[in-house]
C-alpha cells in the first residue's frame, strides 16, 4: 500500500519501489514530508490509525534506517506512531476548519440580506 499511495501523493503513477527508495532513502527531509503524505492520504482513504501504521513501515526511509543504518525497530516504531498521530491531527484540524467555512458560507447570505 506505502507505493500506491507514495505514487498519488507524488503524482507519478508509474514510480517503482527502487526508484522511491532510492529518491527518499537518504534524503531525511523529503522522505520524512513523504511519510507524512502518505499517512495523511492513508487515513482520508479510510485506513485506520493502526493500519497507517504497518503501511508506514513498508517506507523507504524506514527501511533505510533499520537495514542500512541499524537503528533499532523500537525508535523507528515511535516514530511511525507520532507520525501517524500528527496526520490524523492535521486531518481533524483541516475537517473542523472546513466545517466552520461551511458554516460561515451558510451565514454569509443572511448577511448580506440586511444590507
């Protein structure tokens, strides 16, 4: 699932897991907005939290870290869950501000009456 859905957040739908891998491995900064993509684009799917998870583990800069780097599973673990949990944030964030603009448009009319 990371490919897929690393292939709609990056636009490029015929990108193969070598090519992200080697784009994303070492980059620390863009893989880790990636990671963050893919976790946001996940949950909006309607992936739950846990399932974000295993899919976050399937990425390219994880992988680097734990094969390459030998950092050990446990850290790399905490890091996939404050990432999922800060998608999800940013997600409920955006859907309560988009509730309020709603809103705010649905009054607006009603305003612009009593002018």
């Amino acid at each position: 699932h990371y490919l897929e859905y690393a292939r709609r957040v990056t636009g490029e739908a015929t990108l193969d897991y070598a090519t992200l891998y080697q784009r994303f491995a070492e980059n620390d900064w863009a893989a880790l907005k990636l990671d963050d993509a893919v976790a946001q684009a996940t949950l909006k799917a309607g992936f739950s939290p846990k399932a974000v998870s295993g899919i976050l583990h399937q990425s390219p800069y994880l992988q680097h870290q734990i094969h390459i780097n030998k950092v050990p599973l446990a850290p790399m673990s905490q890091y996939v869950r404050s990432t999922v949990m800060k998608a999800k944030q940013q997600l409920q964030g955006t859907q309560k501000g988009q509730r309020q603009r709603n809103q705010d448009i649905q009054r607006k009319p009603e305003q612009d009456l009593g002018q």
